[in-house]
C-alpha cells in the first residue's frame, strides 16, 4: 500500500489484548497499532479519522498513565446518535484500538473476553466521547476543536471542482495533498495541543455526593 509519508512518523499505540494473548496471536498479548491501520480500516485518511485516533491516544494515555492499556476492558460511549454527523467513524476508530464493539462484537469464550455491550452511543457525556476503565471504573471525557487546525483555503473549491467532475489531473492531485495536509498537521503538530483536544477526568460517584 502507497501512502502519504507522514503516515509511518505518527506516533504507534501499543495495547494489551488479553484474547490475544490467550489465543497465541500475540506474543504476550501485545499489540502495535499504527495510523495506517486505522486509515484501513475507515478506507480513508480524513480530519475525522486523525481526531479519533488522537482523542483515543489521549484518553488512554491519562487512564492508563504509564501503563499499558488494556484492550477489551475499556468502555466506549459518544454523545452523537450512530448515523449522526462522523459518530460512525469516529466509534470504529475508537473501537480498533480499545476493542469495544457492540452488539455485534465478540461474544467471548465461557464468559471471558466478552466485547459486546462496550460500546454506545447517545450517551449522557460532556465531552464528544468517554472512556471508562472496566477494572478500575475511572472516566475520561474527551472532545476535539477541528476548527483550530483549518484547512487550506484552496481544499473547498477544489473539491468542488472535484465532485463535479470539472477538475483537471492537477485539480485532483493537488486537493488529495491539500487534504492530507491537514490531516498531517492534526496528527503531528496538534496531536498534543490541548487547545485542539481536551481530556477531562470524570468525578466518580463518590465524588460527586461525598457522605
């Protein structure tokens, strides 16, 4: 697969999957994640697909802390309804890299390594989406600004010209860069900005009502 350059220089997620583990996949049950798969398994490399993967990053990142997150034992839940907005893409990114899934996930082994019921959406969060800790029941709320990264001011009459099928080769060629540079600079120069993504520890329930 040809792909952007940029693609190999994000940062990759490393995760523990316990059913991989179990089931000899991996060594240890340790898994790499890199931006190119998430770009295959959406089909597209968009603002989108960058946003959920570094909402994703971040949200492990403050749960787990310097621990290795462990996949299949994270609770994922978006404000959006599923056919609402990017909500569809943004859950299937989400769900590659924590192993949520929902109705349709796995449904385990004798009661070990269930994946359904992980993962919902039009739920009550403050941020675009939340993720929960199975084990310890610790919440992030996690939510992103596109608007601070605009694109190009050229993208849009470009993909104008694409849709309707007036745009020369040149058009085509120079609004797929423009894309994808956007895309590149939410991934490596935002990617850490927290003006453009924030994570918020939620309150447990205990500290919300102390006695």
């Amino acid at each position: 697969m040809s792909h952007p350059a940029f693609f190999d220089v994000v940062p990759p997620i490393l995760v523990r999957d316990p059913l991989a583990g179990f089931l000899g996949a991996a060594s240890g049950g340790l898994m790499e994640y890199r931006y190119v798969d998430a770009v295959k398994l959406a089909g597209h490399s968009c603002p989108t697909v960058a946003a959920a993967w570094q909402l994703t990053r971040r949200a492990l990142a403050v749960l787990y802390g310097d621990e290795i997150p462990v996949r299949g034992e994270i609770r994922v839940e978006l404000g959006e309804d599923r056919a609402e907005g990017t909500a569809g893409v943004t859950a299937a990114v989400a769900g590659l890299l924590t192993g949520a899934a929902g109705d349709g996930g796995f449904k385990g082994i004798a009661g070990h390594f269930d994946r359904r019921h992980l993962l919902a959406f039009g739920a009550e969060v403050t941020g675009r989406i939340r993720f929960t800790r199975l084990d310890t029941g610790a919440s992030v709320d996690a939510e992103v600004d596109l608007g601070r990264v605009p694109g190009d001011p050229a993208t849009m009459p470009l993909l104008q010209r694409c849709l309707s099928e007036s745009a020369s080769a040149e058009d085509v060629r120079r609004f797929g860069e423009l894309w994808q540079d956007r895309v590149r600079r939410i991934l490596l120069e935002h990617g850490d900005d927290d003006a453009v993504f924030t994570v918020r520890s939620v309150p447990s329930r205990e500290q919300e009502n102390p006695k």
